[in-house]
C-alpha cells in the first residue's frame, strides 16, 4: 500500500510570533555566523517573510524583489542594508563583552 502525501514546504516565516521568536532568532543566527556568514541575512529574511515584505522594502529603500534577493540563502547583501532592514524591523544590533 503506498500512500501519497502531500506536504508544505517548511518556512520558518511561518511560524514566527512574537518578540520571544524574533530574539530567539537572530541570537541562534549570531552564533552560527562565526562558521556561517549568511545566518544572520538568512534569519532577516526570514523575519522580513513573517510580516508585510514589501512595506518592509519600502521602508529600507529596496524594491521588494531586490529585498528578497538580498536575504535569500543565495544573497549577499551589504552591511549597511542589514542595518537598514534592522531598524526598519525596530531591531537594534548590539555588542556586549563576553563575562
């Protein structure tokens, strides 16, 4: 008996709800940076893809098809759009010494 299933590709996007979600996010992001440079870009995108992308492009000054282009896992956007996405999601960056 062989049985057909059809399943959704899995998206992250999905299933982000809350500033806890967000947070949890990008701090996983930041770690696997060191032996992945497109984490934290890919983790972007992937905050952009849970809300209103193209407000969000508007927001930073891209058109929505560059925006998305720029935080695939094939992107490579500079750091002053990764900037300009964090704020434009209400994010702040920051940079604390290790205890």
């Amino acid at each position: 008996m062989t049985i057909d299933a059809k399943y959704q590709p899995f998206d992250a996007a999905d299933y982000i709800r809350d500033i806890d979600d967000v947070a949890a996010l990008l701090e996983a992001a930041l770690e696997d940076s060191a032996d992945d440079p497109s984490a934290l870009p890919a983790a972007l995108g992937i905050l952009a893809r849970s809300g209103n992308m193209s407000e969000l492009a508007r927001r930073v000054g891209m058109s929505r098809d560059g925006l998305y282009r720029a935080l695939s896992e094939e992107g490579n956007p500079t750091w002053a759009t990764i900037l300009k996405v964090t704020q434009a999601l209400n994010l702040r960056l920051e940079v604390h010494p290790v205890a």
